[in-house]
C-alpha cells in the first residue's frame, strides 16, 4: 500500500483516502497523472467555449428576484448594550460579528476582546472561538499552547467540536504534549456524541490497533456510523474490513450498531 504523509499532522495514510483519519485534512492525490489532468483541462477550456458561444445567441434573462433573502445580521448596537450589561451569549455573538464582518466591520481584535469576556465567564462556544484565534494568530498573538488551553476549557464542558479539536491537539503534540491516550479519550467523547471525523478515527484506530485493540467488531461499529453520516473514506474502510471478519463478528458489530444512542454532553469532573 502506498502511503504518505498528512500534510497537517503527520500521520501516515495511503493515498484512496480523501480525508485524513486523525485530523480530517483533505488529502491530495500526488498520484494522478498529468496526462488525466490535461484532459480534464481540455475539457473545462471546451466548456467555457460553449457556454461562451451559448451566452452570446441568447437574449439576458433577468431573475424574478435579483436579490435573494440574506440571513440578517445581529442588531450591533442591541448585541453592543446587551455584551456590555454582562450577557455572555451577547458577548459571544458580538465577538461572532466582528470576527465574520457580519454585521460590523470586521475586527479579529474586537471579536477576540468580546470572545475573551464570554470565554471568562464560561461560555464554551466563546472559549472555542477564543482557541480559534490564538490558534490562527489573529487578533491575538499565534500561541497554540493558548489555543490549547482554551479549547481543553471548552471540551470539558462537553463542547462536541472544541472534543474533536482537542484529540487532534493531543495526537499531534499541538500545543500540548504528544498524548496519544488522551487523544483517544476525546475523540471517543466526540464520536459518542455523534461527531462524523471522530467515528472514523476510531473506526480506523481499531482496525489497525493504532494505540487501542486491535477490534474488528468495534471497528466495525464506528466505521459504519461514520459511513451513514456520508464520509466515502468510512465506507471504503469498512468495505475492506468486512471482507476479513466471521459471520459472528459481522452480526455482533450490526447489534453494536443498533444498539449506538448519541450522548448528551456532559461536563468533565474536575
């Protein structure tokens, strides 16, 4: 099997897949030819003759509606007062708003100042978004072990996607030290909540023995979760997987399957 390297993480994978197991970067496909890459480019230069020569003998349609509706922006002055009075979830939105240009001029500054009270106070969403900017440097300093920091908070208050950013933190060595085993604890924590990456991480993690047991059933099991939710990596593994398993196996990783409920999120005792 022909493997190479996640472009983000690290981790090795081959090269069928389209997404990386353990962080869920896209992976390019290095392998395909140019020859299939000048004919798609033919074809693409062909399209745009037509379309062009289309265009040109056919007289403009005008919409019935040149305007589609737009999901409006937050008041800013209302969610202003409202951050301002103390509202975490106001101070969260507000931080939203700047860090999007949605209805304020955008400012990774503003919205980290706004994310930071919310954060403060508890407020996951705003921890997480708080991760996000240290973790891209802006509006604050690039600092991982921050945006480390900040997401773990948030996580452990049952923050399906702070759970899922963390295990890939501690699977890398991003900002905190490299600990396999607690990327495990929080990946399973976001696949038991229904998280679609987190599912095929460990789907992937049983079939190889990757730092659990090797466990074809419960490969099985988390592989085809993965699967419903539409990830073809997920199906494609389990394909693979299904032709090396006992008729036993198959029929108890059905029932583990069946038998799967998505978790409320739950707070981490400290």
């Amino acid at each position: 099997m022909a493997l190479t390297k996640c472009a983000n993480c690290g981790h090795s994978i081959d090269y069928t897949v389209s997404v990386c197991p353990e962080c869920g970067t896209p992976v390019s496909n290095r392998k395909s030819n140019s020859r299939t890459k000048l004919f798609a480019v033919i074809i693409v230069v062909a399209a745009g003759l037509i379309l062009a020569i289309f265009i040109q003998t056919c007289e403009p349609v005008v919409p019935m509606d040149s305007n589609p509706a737009v999901a409006p922006a937050a008041d800013l002055q209302k969610t202003k007062t409202q951050a301002e009075g103390g509202d975490p979830n106001a101070q969260n939105l507000l931080g939203e708003m700047y860090s999007k240009g949605n209805g304020a001029p955008q400012d990774y500054k503003e919205a980290a100042k706004w994310y930071r009270l919310a954060a403060d106070q508890g407020h996951a969403l705003g921890q997480k978004h708080l991760s996000e900017l240290y973790d891209a440097g802006r509006g604050v300093p690039h600092d991982e072990a921050e945006a480390a920091k900040w997401c773990q908070i948030a996580a452990e208050q049952g923050l399906l996607g702070a759970q899922y950013s963390l295990a890939v933190m501690f699977a890398s060595g991003q900002g905190v030290k490299l600990n396999d085993a607690e990327a495990v604890k929080w990946y399973r924590r976001a696949a038991e909540q229904g998280d679609t990456m987190a599912q095929y991480n460990l789907g992937d993690r049983y079939t190889t023995g990757r730092s659990v047991p090797k466990d074809p059933v419960e490969a099985y099991k988390w592989l085809s979760l993965a699967s419903a939710q539409g990830l073809p990596d997920a199906t494609r593994a389990l394909d693979g997987l299904k032709s090396s398993m006992s008729s036993e196996q198959l029929a108890e990783g059905q029932r583990r399957v069946a038998d799967f409920s998505v978790k409320q999120p739950t707070k981490t005792v400290q």
